[in-house]
C-alpha cells in the first residue's frame, strides 16, 4: 500500500507537466497549419491541402518529449532520492505519468488531424482535394510505442545523469539524423525508388507495416528488456548533489 500511495502521490504532483505536451501537440498543429495556409495563398496552381499540421503535432512534441524528459528528469531524480523517497516507487509512478502524457499528446494530434482532413482542409485545398500525410499505425505498433517509449526516456534520463553533456550531444546527433535524414528518404522514395535512401524507406515501411501480432510480441520483449535495464539502473544510480 505504502508503494502505491508513493507512485500516486508523485503522479499528482506532477500531473500538471501533461499541459506542456498538449501545448506542444496544439502548438505545432497551429504552426502547420499556418505553413501550409501560406503555401496555398502564394501559389496560383490548384493544389491540394497537405495535413502539415498533424506532422507538426507529432514532431514537436516528440522533439519536447525527448529532450523535456529526458534531460529534465535528472532533477526530479535527484529531489526523490534526497528526501528519502524509494526508487523503485519513483520509477512506475514517473512511468505511468510519461504513458499518460504520450496517451494525451497523440489524443491532441489526433484531433488536429481531424480537423485538418474535415474542416481546415476542405476549406483550404484550391483543388477540393486533402492529402493525409501520416496514415493510421498498427493497433499492435501503437501499443508498443506507448509502453516502450516511456522506458526509453527513462533510460535516456539515466544515461544522462550517468554522462551528462557526454549524452546530450548523442542526443542531439540522434535528432538531427532524424531530421535531416527522414525528409530526404521521403523524397528519394517519390523521386528515386532505386536509390540506397529509397531502399531504406522501403524497409522501414515493411517494418512498420508487420501486422499487430508481431508488433505485440515486439513490443512485449521491447518492454521487458527496458524495465529490467532501467530497474537496475536506477537503483544503483548515484546522486550527484
């Protein structure tokens, strides 16, 4: 009982953190949809509406879930452990707090996108015509983003307290070959199907596109190696005040 009213107590206290991934989701739904409208009301060719806005959503806030989460859990880390609270209750109840913020933001983005494939689009497009550019995922690759997700920035926040600026610059590397790298696979698989960036792209979609049940089964195994690396992790995780 005492584990439970731990993990609830610090879910309540922190609660409030699910607005800044709303913010983000809407925010950059906003931002697109800004973008594209300008894109439309400078050209004179009838062109289509383009769903920047959900893309936007989903990116800005994975960009501020990472890099939020990821570097600024080192403080609620610290703070835990020095007033004497237990790790491994400070560890689900972060857990269940970052599915439950992942669960909202992709909600946001999720209405952003309705809005633009119903409402924004059909009034925008100059040709009656919207363009969905992020289509539905796997039942069974959503549920493992959701659950796996949460541990990786866990663990991201352990290897940071761990390396420090060391690992910020990993990070950081890792998001700029995310966005540099993703648009130009995009691209060469419109324009140069036989392309090595193409190929890539192709293998990504086949992937993605595995079915539910293999995702599951991924996603259970993905699961259970994070929890069990975080766990041991975190409990011999020094505090560095």
């Amino acid at each position: 009982m005492k584990t439970l009213k731990t993990i609830g107590q610090f879910i309540y206290v922190n609660f409030k953190e699910i607005f800044t991934y709303l913010g983000a989701a809407f925010g950059g739904g906003v931002i697109g949809v800004i973008i594209m409208s300008l894109i439309l009301a400078t050209t004179d060719k009838p062109i289509e509406y383009s769903t920047i806005g959900t893309a936007f959503a989903l990116g800005l806030t994975l960009i501020v879930f990472f890099f939020a989460q990821s570097l600024g859990g080192q403080a609620d880390f610290y703070v835990t452990v020095s007033m004497n609270r237990a790790r491994v209750p400070y560890f689900f109840g972060r857990y269940i707090l970052l599915v439950i913020d992942l669960l909202a933001a992709v909600g946001a983005a999720y209405i952003v996108n309705v809005l633009e494939m119903n409402v924004i689009g059909p009034m925008l497009s100059t040709n009656g015509e919207v363009e969905q550019l992020i289509n539905g995922v796997e039942p069974g690759l959503f549920t493992a983003l959701i659950l796996s997700v949460p541990l990786l920035i866990i663990l991201f926040t352990a290897l940071y307290v761990l390396f420090e600026r060391k690992f910020f610059w990993v990070l950081w590397g890792l998001y700029m070959i995310g966005a540099l790298g993703g648009p130009r696979i995009s691209i060469a698989m419109k324009k140069n199907p036989g392309s090595i960036p193409a190929q890539i792209g192709e293998s990504v979609m086949r992937l993605i596109n595995m079915g539910t049940t293999a995702w599951l089964i991924i996603g259970a195994v993905t699961v259970a190696i994070l929890l069990v690396a975080d766990i041991l992790i975190y409990k011999k995780m020094a505090v560095k005040l």
